[in-house]
C-alpha cells in the first residue's frame, strides 16, 4: 500500500468531502473520452490527480494540475 500524502491547491489544504479526512493516496487517472478509445488514442488523453481517501475511501478527482501533494506519516499535522 503506497504511503499517505496530505494535498493543497494553493494556500487550501485539501480534506475529503465525505469523512473531512486530511490524508490521501494518491494515483493517476486517465480521463478517457469514448473517441479517442475508437480511434484507439486513449493514450492522448488528458489525465488527473486522484485523490483517495485514506480513512473512507473517497476518491476525488483534480484535474488542475497546481495540486501539491506532501508526503508524511498519518498522525502527523
């Protein structure tokens, strides 16, 4: 299991809209769009920060790429 990061976009850190927890998993996820999957250019689309809960599970979604991700220990503040 990958470590928990803690996530800001600008001066906001960010918490989950469902428990407000504050610390995350974080991946990569394709944004794909069903024309570029028949033209088989799924590889061209856009992709965005996930965001998973680490306590609930939620997944958010950025597409901004200005999110920062920070990495740290849960417990930690």
């Amino acid at each position: 299991m990958s470590k928990p990061v803690r996530a800001a976009l600008g001066d906001r850190w960010i918490t989950c809209m469902f428990c407000e927890g504050s610390f995350f998993r974080d991946r990569e996820v394709k944004l794909n769009s069903s024309g570029a999957e028949f033209l088989n250019l799924a590889w061209a689309n856009e992709s965005a920060t996930g965001l998973i809960c680490w306590d609930c599970g939620y997944v958010h979604l950025f597409a901004n790429k200005d999110v920062e991700l920070y990495k740290t220990k849960k417990g930690e503040v």
